[in-house]
C-alpha cells in the first residue's frame, strides 16, 4: 500500500509509534542544527525544532506526500537537558533527575495543504536513583541518543514513579495530538 506521509526523523521509536496507530510512512530524517538559541524557552524551541525539521524533509523530497516531523525536550527546572554528550554529562543529568519531577515538552509539525503544529507537555516523576543505578544504567548503552538520558519505553522506564499525561508523548510522539494534526490533513487514523 501507498505510504500516507513522510516522517521527517530517524527515531526508530517514532516510526513505531506511527506503524502502531496504523500510518504508513516513508522515513527520510531531516538533519538541522537543533542547538537551543540564547534566551530561547523550552516551548519556543522544541515548536521550532519540529518546525525546521518538517520544513527541511518538505524541502528534501520529491514525494507528492505530507512531512510529519517532532521534537522532544526533557526540562527541569527551565533547563532544556538534551542527549548526553558523553558519559559524565549522563551522570550529570540522571543525578539532576533522581527524586524530582521535570516536564517533557513534545512539539509535532505536519506539512501538507498547510502547516499545522502542536505540543503536549508532560510530567515525569523519577524515584530517587543510586549513583551505581545511574552507572550501571550508563553502562546498558540505552541512555546514549536519549533526550534527558532516559528512555521510558525501555530499562530507563525502572525510575518512573509516576507520570501525568501523554506516554507517546515521553516517548517522543504524543499520538493524540498527532492524529488531530492528521485528521486536518485528511488523513483518518480510525476511517
């Protein structure tokens, strides 16, 4: 069958998110700069992240199909923690996190007859984390490419007390508002 759309990532986890709510896809990752500019609050920069990426995989592609594209950013205290850069700067963020809850902001951007954007923004409360917690964890090699250096789908899902709002959304692609974005864009998730 016919893809409905391009997905503008590489995130595996995003392509699954997708398949599971039925949507075929085309994956083409957009690559832009995603450093956060100076003064640039969490919302304002995942909506423009999305944004870019969507714009970027509609500028790449000679498919006559929407781009679908998303940005996820783990925030606490204001602070936009991104992957770790190397180990310590996991340590770093997994101890910042440890005990506390922080906000995971999700922007969705969809290109097709129109632009049309969106943002969940959850609430992740981690249980305290050991420093040989957060080593062994390091040391699993999952938290590498993870924004705030933790994956809720996987081994990282052990320090979630709690969470309030979209676990698609934590994940990456908060589906509820995905497949309003879609609907707009005349693509039905149930027909």
């Amino acid at each position: 069958m016919k893809p409905q759309l391009i997905l503008a990532s590489a995130s595996p986890r995003r392509s699954e998110l997708l398949r599971q709510i039925g949507i075929r896809h085309l994956v083409k990752a957009a690559d832009i700069d995603e450093t956060p500019l100076p003064g640039e609050t969490p919302l304002a920069y995942v909506e423009r992240v999305a944004g870019e990426k969507s714009a970027a995989g509609m500028a790449a592609t000679c498919e006559d199909l929407p781009v679908l594209a998303a940005d996820t950013s783990v925030v606490l205290d204001g602070e936009i923690l991104g992957k770790p850069q190397n180990p310590a700067d996991a340590v770093r963020m997994l101890g910042l996190l440890s005990g506390r809850r922080h906000q995971v902001f999700s922007a969705v951007s969809l290109r097709g007859d129109s632009h049309w954007q969106a943002v969940n923004v959850s609430e992740v409360k981690f249980r305290p984390i050991s420093p040989d917690e957060i080593q062994a964890y390091w040391q699993s090699g999952e938290p590498l490419d993870k924004a705030g250096a933790y994956a809720i789908q996987g081994l990282g899902s052990i320090f979630v007390e709690s969470i309030s709002g979209s676990f698609s959304g934590i994940m990456g692609l908060p589906l509820f508002e995905t497949a309003q974005l879609l609907a707009r864009q005349g693509i039905k998730v149930i027909a």
